[in-house]
C-alpha cells in the first residue's frame, strides 16, 4: 500500500446492510446505481466505452464488489477515469484507496471537503441522540476521523465541471458537510444527490433494511448545519429534476420526485430538522 495514504485509525467494516445490497439499477443508457450495503454509487458512462466515472465509493471493506460491478457493466479491467465525491463521510469512501491503489485513478472533491479527505480535519462526533432509530443508535460506531489522500485527491474545477462527465456540472450543496457537491446534467435533468436529501428514513434499521421511499433531509446523525440544509435542498428542487440518485435510499423519478422534493422543501422542519440533537444550536 501506498504509505502516503491511509485511513483514519477507527476505519472498520460496519455491519448494516439492505435488502438491494448488491443490487444495480440502469436509470438510464449511461447512468448506473448500484448499492453497497446501505449506501449508493454510480457510474456515469455508457457501457462498451472506457469513458466513465465512479461516483462515490461505498463502504468501508467493499472494494471487492465495487470492482465486480464496475467490471459486470465495462469489461474484465475496465477501470474509470476518476472518483468523484460527493463528501467524504466513511460510507462514500469506504473503498476508496484500494481503487484508487488498484486504477491509478484522480480522486475529485469540493475544496472544502478537502480537510477531511487529506487527514487534516475530523468530522464531528455523529450524534446518537437525533430521534429516529436504530441506525442513529449505532451511529458512534461509524468512523469520523479523516482518511488521508495525499495528493492523490484535487479539487473539482472552479468553473462548475466535473472531470470525466462533460454534461454535467458540480453544485454546492451544504449542510450535510461543508464541501458537500451533487451533479446534475441540464440536458435530462439528471441528478446525482449525495445525501444532500435521502429517499428512505436512514436514521431507521427497519427502513434501511426494506428501503421502503421515503423523501428526507440529509441523515441526521452527521448533520451539522440545518439552515444550509434546507438551502440546499431548495437549490436542488428548482432545478427540477427528472431523476434523482440519492446516496442512501433508491432512486425516484417523475411526478414522483418532483412531489416529494416540493414537499421536503416546503415541510422541510418537520421532515427533515430533528427535534433536539446536539447539532441544533
Ligand atoms: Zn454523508
Ligand atoms: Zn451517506
């Protein structure tokens, strides 16, 4: 390994799965979600083509099945063109220094999520006390303390594009992390969240499990910044998107989305914002 990166020291397998752990979903021709345990990550790029990227990077421990369902769909050692994070949370890169160690591959994220992801920053403290179940219980578990990427990871372009993905463009939208970034594509509207908002109620074993959908805020357990939340769901639901690929929970599109995003905007205190937690202040 690569002596110049390495996990945070409390980096570990966590176990909470759902029942589409392992499952893939084509949303559309070039757009690919596929779940690891209890979290989402696509690939961007039509299969039969080396031009793709990897958003996000799973669990702690699950290289493995990343590379099979980056191989399944683009070939025995197929490797894409970079990572692209939407935050650097231990469920978004879990994986992420064995593919990087494997692909020799750029890592891209926010500036501001950078800290975290170079071993200079900590996250705080996931916070139990957020009402909601089990997962939030379990939460002081979860590593928070930063990975580190050397100069393996660079910020994403300042005028808005995402490296590998021309259609697309970075937004800023945080609440949930300081550099928290989702994409979205002008042309179908497409949207890749991160966990800007979340379809399924993630604080909850029950709900993870059976992924029943569910439109919420950020998790609560690792939100810090509840007004820039809400701004960023705001921002998220004026685009209007026709698809969306949330980070936990599975995709919604349609008439669909579009109601529940305008709800989770207008209902979006009592949704969304805990009642008490150690983050309301
Ligand atoms: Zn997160
Ligand atoms: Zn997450």
């Amino acid at each position: 390994m690569d002596k110049n990166i390495s996990y945070g020291s409390d980096y570990k397998y966590i176990p909470a799965t759902s029942i589409t752990s392992g499952v893939g979903i084509e949303l559309l021709p070039d757009l690919f979600c596929y779940t690891v345990q209890i979290v989402n990550i696509c690939l961007v790029g039509k299969p039969g083509s080396n031009d793709f990227v990897l958003v996000d990077a799973g669990m702690p421990h699950s290289s493995n099945a990343i590379i099979s369902a980056v191989e399944n769909r683009f070939g025995k050692n197929s490797r894409p063109q970079a990572i692209v994070l939407t935050h650097g949370h231990f469920d978004h890169v879990g994986a992420v220094i064995e593919l990087v160690e494997r692909w020799d591959v750029p890592v891209y994220a926010h500036e501001l999520e950078l800290p975290y992801l170079t071993g200079e920053k900590s996250y705080p403290e996931p916070d139990p006390t957020v009402e909601g179940g089990l997962v939030a219980k379990m939460s002081p578990i979860f590593p928070n303390e930063p990975i580190h990427l050397g100069n393996r990871v660079t910020m994403l372009p300042s005028d808005g594009t995402v490296p590998g993905m021309p259609e697309f463009r970075w937004i800023h939208t945080p609440g949930h992390t300081p550099g928290h970034v989702s994409f979205f594509r002008e042309r179908d509207r497409a949207l890749i969240v991160g966990d800007a908002f979340v379809t399924v109620k993630q604080e909850s074993l029950y709900k993870v499990l059976t992924q029943e959908q569910e439109i919420n805020g950020p998790p609560r357990y690792l939100t810090t910044d509840w007004s820039a939340s809400w701004e960023s769901a705001k921002k998220l639901e004026a685009l209007k998107p026709s698809v969306a690929i949330t980070g936990h929970g599975l995709p919604m599109e349609g008439e669909q989305l579009a109601k529940n995003l305008r709800k989770l905007v207008e209902e979006f205190e009592s949704i969304a914002i805990p009642d008490d937690g150690k983050y309301m202040n």
